[in-house]
C-alpha cells in the first residue's frame, strides 16, 4: 500500500466509529459500480431459468435445498 493509503487509514481509524462506518460506505459504493452488460447478462439468465421452469424442463426446488452445501 502506498504512503498515503497508510496515512489515510491511520487518520480513518481515529475516527468515531460511525464516521470511519460511513467512510468505509463510499468507499465500498465507489467500487460497485453499475455495469449495464452483466446486468444484461443476469437478466438474460434469469429468464432463461424462469422459461425453463414453466416449460417444465426445469424442476422447482425449495429454498433450503438451494442453499444447502455438501
């Protein structure tokens, strides 16, 4: 890390915890930047999930099945 990404963060954490909170906010906002073609993309899937569950070519499972890890 650079000279200045230190000094920044040492003056960051002196502040009050809610401040150094909404800094870390904006600085995580400024990296999620909206990106049309992978919306475009997830969109695109999302459709073809759904086209495929209706048309029966895809099961619906429950929730907790999805999320469940081996």
């Amino acid at each position: 890390m650079s000279n200045a990404a230190n000094i920044l963060i040492d003056q960051a954490l002196e502040l009050p915890a809610l401040e150094r909170a909404a800094v870390a906010e904006q600085i995580l906002l400024s990296l999620d930047k909206p990106d049309a073609e992978l919306d475009a993309i997830w969109a695109s899937e999302a459709e073809s999930r759904l086209s495929a569950y209706k048309s029966g070519r895809e099961p619906a499972i429950a929730l907790s099945d999805a999320f469940k890890t081996s």
